[in-house]
C-alpha cells in the first residue's frame, strides 16, 4: 500500500481522476491501475523469481523511462482537453502554434475516447507500464528474502493485492475534490484539471531528464539502481 503512494503513480492517476465528474466513475479506476500494474509485477517478477532473470541496467533504465514518456502523454491528453474546453467557452480566443498542437493531442483523445472501453484501458495500460519499471526491484528483494519460489510468488500477488487496495483509496480521496468543483465551480474544476496535467508533464520531463542522463541511459555508462 505504501508503493502506490509513490511520487510517480500518485501524479498519473490524478491526472487520469482529473477527467472525471463524479466519485463513482473516478474511484473503479484506481482499482483498475492497480490491476495492470498487479499483472506485470507477476508476469516480470514471477518470471525474474522463477528463472533468476537478470536485468541489464540499461534495459531496467529503458522500463522506467516508459514511465518519464507515459506521464508526459498523459500531461499533454490533460491539457489539449482543458484547452479545448476553455476555447469553446471564448470562441474569439486566437489561435496558435500551441493551440495546434493541442488540437493535435485532443483529437487523438477524442477518437480514442469513442471506444466505450477507452476510460478502462487507459489506467490498466498506465498500470502495466508502471509494473514494468518496478517489477524488478520487488522481485530483486524478493529473491534477497524468500529463497523459495512459491513463497515468492506468493509474496508478489499480495504485494499486488496491497497496491490495489492502495490505488483505490488513494484515487477515492483525489476524486473527492474533482467531483466536488465538478457539480459547483466549473472554473476550478477545469483549474484543477489544468494543474494536474502540468505537473504530470513537468514530473515525466524531470524524470526522463534523471533517467537519461543522470542516470545514463543515454550515455556509455547507465547505473541503475532498482527501488
């Protein structure tokens, strides 16, 4: 439960709750994040447990840099959405390069969006992204305490289990705010959409800049180190 409160999962459900106009459609999808990160943890961990896996850091580096990429394309979905919705109210508003490209990522959301199961994949493939920059480091620990492989793999279905449980309360008490300035304030509600879609994009930038060249993922000598 405390892994799903890290930094980076906190910022991609916020900004995939932000969307959202009531509690009952916002709170399933934490739940659904945890699922997709629950599966690959098994999927990656159970097969680095089983078959003693090793991960090349600059692979292990290339997983989490998927995440630095996942936050940035959910941060700038958020924003071409809030844009286009504050355009529709000021239609006299001029438009730009940065207007163009918003169009740009808001169409693709809104083809994306005709497909009823759209607002379900999309935290269950942010989930699974996330599971595969993390699923080495728990199945490393898992390996460095538990030298039997079913109790292994038992572990990590609980630790799955917990972080289900985690996302969904964590994502119920971030709709609460949503859904609240939803049905009162609908400035503040885009506002807060607004807010979450810059911080995700700002947070994927940091990190894809720790990720790449801190780190060295771009470079001749990558150290990662798994956690």
């Amino acid at each position: 439960m405390r892994h799903a409160t890290d930094p980076d999962h906190v910022v991609a459900v916020t900004t995939i709750v932000s969307r959202e106009r009531t509690l009952r459609a916002a709170a399933p999808l934490g739940a659904i994040w945890g699922l997709g990160h629950t599966l690959t943890i098994l999927l990656v961990g159970g097969a680095i447990v089983l078959f003693g896996i090793v991960v090349p850091p600059r692979v292990g580096l290339t997983m989490e840099f998927s995440v630095a990429l996942m936050l940035m394309l959910l941060g700038g979905l958020s924003l071409a959405r809030i844009v286009r919705q504050t355009r529709a109210h000021d239609a006299a508003a001029p438009d730009s390069g940065h207007e163009r490209a918003h169009a740009v990522l808001f169409g693709l959301d809104r083809r994306l969006g005709r497909f009823g199961a759209y607002r379900f994949v999309r935290p269950l493939v942010v989930g699974v992204v996330h599971g595969m920059a993390g699923s080495a480091a728990v199945a490393l620990l898992v390996v460095g305490t538990i030298h039997d492989p079913g109790w292994a793999l038992v572990y990590l279905v609980v630790f799955g289990a917990g972080t289900v449980a985690g996302m969904l309360l964590i994502t119920t008490a971030l709709a609460i705010p949503f859904a609240y300035m939803a049905r009162r304030f609908e400035r503040l509600h885009r506002g807060l959409g607004l807010a979450a879609g810059v911080s995700s994009l700002a947070f994927g930038a940091l990190l894809a800049y720790e990720i790449g060249f801190v780190q060295g993922l771009f470079t001749g000598n990558p150290q990662w180190v798994p956690g």
